[in-house]
C-alpha cells in the first residue's frame, strides 16, 4: 500500500485501512490528522478526504499518496487511538482545520465535536495552550460555542421569523447541560425544532419528542415552519408574550 506497509488478507481496501497504512507508513509518533483525521470523528461532512498524517519531527521524505504535516514536536495530550488507528484528539483536529474553514463550517464542526464526543470548550483551550503559535488560533476560539444552524428547518424557521419581525434566538447552544435548538436569553423561552430525517430511527425520533415534551419546550415540525407558518407565528408570539410575564430567566 505503501513502502514497507502491505495489506495481507483483506479482500477490498477500504477507508480504514488506507488510513491505517498512511499513518504506518509515516513511522514512530505519527498520527492521522486535519481532514482524514475529521472526517473519521465525524466532525465534517462529505466523503474520505487523502490521508493526511501529522509526524513530530521536520525531517523525512515525502511519501506518495499522503499529505505529511511535520512539527517539532506533537504533545502526546494531542493523540488518541480510534478504531486502532493513531489519531489526533478532537481538540487538535479542530485546530488543525480551522485555517482551512470558513465561519459557519467551523462553528458546524464545533458543534459536531460537543455532541459526538463531549469536547468542550475548555479541553480546546488547553490544545490552543499547548500550540499557540498554529495558524487558527483566533478563528478557532470565535467558533467554539458559536450560534449554528443544522438544517433547512432550522433555517426555515429562522427566516419565518425575520419575515415577521419577531426577535432572534441563539441556535444550538448547551443550556444546563442540555442541547437546546432555539432560545431566547432574554424571556427564558425555549424552541424545539422536531424531524424525523434527522434522526437515526423512528425510536430515536420518539424518544427525543418524549425528553423534549418532559422539558416542557414549545416544539414545532417541519409542517409548522413551512405548511402551518401562520399559525405557528401566532402560537410563538403567544409564547412569548407567556415567557415575558412569568419573568422566567
């Protein structure tokens, strides 16, 4: 697969594998990184970007095939271990990327990062602390915790609301520990956006509606937002004019 590294036994290559055989092929210390790294957390979209591998030392030739990204030194706080593959942790990878994102891309893949594997903003940064001096530093700190949206029906919803000159609320934010998609700071109030597609089952689309019901959030579907939007307006302005009364922080 590449010098020195073969795949004995395998019937078909597969992503896994290319990427293990990259990050053999770069030698002791070296770990799969920027987008190969991401794509494998699952932090970015799309498909299997080139390998791209990350090795703790300036020297060394390149190889065909892989992208090598060589630093002086690579802090062992930065690698892990994911499907046997040695990996940069999210932090560093986050880092990695940011110079190569635009605003909502990275904000996107912060925001991956949190509900995929509990990154937080305090483990990014202690990897900024560790590697100050790589390019990304200000946009990645501008991205963590920032404002996203993650699909046409959060979008939708956003505009139906600036169609009708109703205020906007910060979008997937953690508010006591839970992912929340819309709130308004301000009344206290919370939104829910509910759909099926975005959801890995029916059971899975259940038992959120079930958690977002006990939350007591005012919820809306697809079919509110783009079908029902007259009387999801006036069911919003409803709730708003509630939360301003109750005073609810």
């Amino acid at each position: 697969m590449h010098d020195g590294v073969y795949a004995v036994g395998h019937v078909a290559p597969s992503v896994h594998g290319d990427y293990m055989a990259a990050v053999l092929a770069c030698g002791r210390g070296a770990v799969l990184s920027h987008g190969a790294a991401a794509h494998l957390l699952k932090i970015l979209p799309g498909s299997a970007p080139p390998p791209e591998v990350t090795v703790p030392t300036v020297a060394g030739r390149r190889r065909t095939g892989i992208v090598i990204h060589r630093v002086h030194a690579l802090p062992v706080q930065d690698t892990s271990i994911l499907d046997r593959i040695p990996i940069a942790t999210v932090p560093r990878v986050l880092l990695d990327v940011s110079p190569r994102l635009d605003a909502a891309e990275l904000g996107r893949a912060c925001h991956e990062a949190w509900v995929r594997h509990g990154t937080s903003p305090r483990e990014i940064e202690a990897c900024i602390a560790r590697n100050p001096a790589k390019k990304g530093v200000a946009r990645l700190r501008r991205a963590v915790g920032s404002d996203v949206t993650l699909s046409v029906l959060e979008d939708g919803f956003l505009q139906l609301l600036r169609d009708h000159g109703l205020p906007a609320p910060r979008t997937n934010i953690d508010r006591d520990g839970d992912r929340v998609d819309c709130h308004w700071p301000a009344i206290g109030l919370t939104v829910e956006l509910l759909s099926y597609r975005y959801h890995g089952s029916r059971a899975a689309f259940e038992r959120d509606v079930a958690r977002r019901r006990r939350s007591q959030h005012v919820a809306f579907t697809y079919g509110d937002v783009f079908e029902r939007s007259r009387q999801t307006i006036a069911e919003l302005g409803a709730a708003m004019g509630s939360s301003e009364r109750s005073g609810r922080p």
